[in-house]
C-alpha cells in the first residue's frame, strides 16, 4: 500500500473550523473524505502544543581561554570554530557558543584572491607608479589573457527565485567541461581583439610569440601607422611565458623593445585595466546563470560581449591609469580598489 498523502493547509483550516462548530472528529474524517485515524491525529498533536525546549547549561569561557581563541584564530585564518577551539585545548564547547564566541572577535570570510603583498612588493609597486606617472596612458597598449568555462566563474549563479517556482538545475559535469583562453587589448578608446588561444595549446613563451605573430601582429599591429608604432607602449604582466629571455628576445626583434616594453610590478592585476574589461564580459555572457554545453558556444558569446562594448567604456578604463598610479603612491604600495 502506498504511503497516505498528509493533509493539505486548506483540510488543516476546515478541521479547526468543524471543531469550532461542534463536529466530531469521525463526522469530519466523512466531510473531508479522509482515515478518521488521521484527523484523530491531527486533532491530538494539535492539543498537545509544542514543547518546551530545554536550555542546556552552556560551558564557560574564561578570559585566559578567550584570549586563547583570539590568537590561535588570528593564527589560523578561514579555520573552522572547532578546530580553532581544539588548538586551544578547549573541550565540550557546542557549537553555537563558539560561533558566538567568534562573532564578537572575527567574522566570516571567503579568501582573498589576491596574492598577498611583501615589503619588496609593495617597493617595486611604487617605484613603477613614480616611473610611469608622466606616461601618456592613451599610448599604452594593455594586454591579458582570460580563461571562460562553460558553467561560469563560480560554477553556478545565486539569484531571485520568485515564490511558487522552482531553482533552476545547473548542468552537472562528470569531468568538468573545459573553458578556452582568451587575449585581448586595449588602448585609448579602441579593443584589440579578443583572439582565441587554440584548444589544448599550453602557452609557452615559443607558443605565445607564435600566436601574438598570428593574431596581435598579423591581424592588427601591421595596420597602424608608422608613427603609432613609434608612439605605443606594450605592457604585458610578469607571467612566464610573457617574461621570460625568449620571448623579451622576439619582442625586440619586433621593435617592441626598451622604453616601448613596459616593465610590470609584481603581484599587480589590480593595476591594469584590462582585468575590469574582463569584468564586463564575463558579467555579460553569465548572465541571470547562463551556462554552455560547447567551448565554440562560450567563445561566440565572448566576441558578442566584447562588440557590445563601446569606445566609451574602453576609455574609461584607459584614463583610469592617473587616478590607479596616484593611489598606488598614497597607499604606499598597497592594493587599490578596482
């Protein structure tokens, strides 16, 4: 025999209102069609009320252990309440107790995705800030490359679900579905790009001068005019493929060499302003929790994000350089907010 439905909120409203009007519970179990066992039920828990919840006594905190705790989860970042509280040799604590015992001294926290910044970090942050003060920012050409998946950033998207509906069900991957890797540029008002790293090619410093050759200075720099070429900066960051001797070898033989390669800070992607382009477009294709089931689809909703975003915007992010520079020096090398 299959398992009896519960009663619904409209039968559990017309039960209290028969008894209200005097009714048995075996005439209501024949008004509503139902096991009379089941509104008997119904009727008896209902009388009995909930119970009272017993406070259990909670164990004390003593201020030698308070301070305990204060350091060892100063010590042990993003650790879980047990296991800060098990360093301190502090049993029998529930829970609750420590999580409110934490609250008043820390707070929940993902980790921070940025690399933590040492003294001779913050230096040469501040010493490329004084260098490239008096640059043209207009003339820089800012380069960086971006990995997009097919389920997004984060896998799947938090959002609204009106009342009624039901949360959408992400796409499960037993293998995870792969992403493509994408370069692009900016420079004044204008986007170069974005190109495409072919599938399953790792970059190298040989395989990214081959692929700037066939995109960047094929499809693009051997247009501009010999006073542009004169003119432009090419910033890259310090990955190894970037900074390596090879690959600063090929550049020179470009005539991308010296003063027209800039050199890059270390641990620094909240300075260049092609990471808040990047920003844009994964906002774009991501949208509302959008996922894709081919790496051909992910990468034509990233040229069509990318065509949606205006000279305006580029610009924007381009002149932004002043204002990073100066913040730089004023945090004395610190991070900036993006």
């Amino acid at each position: 025999m299959g398992q009896k439905k519960d009663l619904t909120g409209s039968e559990k409203s017309k039960i209290v209102r028969y008894l209200a009007e005097g009714c048995s519970s075996l005439k209501i179990a024949k008004l509503l069609k139902r096991d009379h066992r089941t509104i008997k039920h119904f009727i008896q828990n209902s009388q009995q009320g909930r119970k009272k919840r017993v406070e259990k006594p909670r164990r004390k905190i003593t201020a030698h252990e308070l301070r305990k705790v204060k350091r060892a989860a100063a010590k042990m970042p993003l650790a879980t309440s047990l296991a800060i509280f098990q360093s301190c040799n502090i049993t029998g604590v529930p829970k609750s107790t420590r999580c409110a015992i934490l609250r008043d001294m820390a707070k929940v926290r993902k980790a921070e995705r940025r690399p933590p910044l040492n003294k001779t970090h913050k230096l040469k942050r501040q010493d490329w800030a004084k260098k490239y003060l008096k640059t043209d920012s207009s003339k820089v050409l800012w380069t960086d490359e971006m990995r997009v998946s097919l389920d997004g950033p984060d896998g799947w998207a938090r959002g609204w679900i009106g009342k009624g509906q039901r949360a959408p069900v992400p796409l499960r991957r037993q293998q995870g579905g792969g992403g493509v890797l994408v370069w692009a540029g900016i420079i004044k008002d204008e986007l170069v790009g974005p190109f495409r790293v072919e599938d399953g090619v790792k970059l190298n410093s040989q395989s990214y001068c081959q692929f700037l050759e066939d995109t960047f200075f094929k499809q693009w720099y051997r247009k501009k005019s010999a006073s542009f070429k004169k003119n432009m900066i090419f910033m890259q960051d310090n990955a190894p493929s970037h900074a390596s001797k090879y690959s600063t070898a090929w550049l020179a033989r470009k005539g991308i060499k010296e003063e027209k390669l800039m050199t890059w800070p270390p641990c620094s992607p909240d300075l260049n302003p092609i990471e808040n382009l990047w920003s844009i477009i994964k906002c774009e294709i991501y949208k509302e929790g959008k996922q894709y089931t081919s790496l051909n689809s992910v990468w034509e909703a990233v040229v069509a994000a990318a065509r949606n975003v205006d000279g305006e915007q580029i610009k924007t992010l381009t002149e932004s350089m002043d204002g990073r520079l100066l913040s730089v020096l004023a945090k004395k090398g610190g991070y900036i907010g993006r």
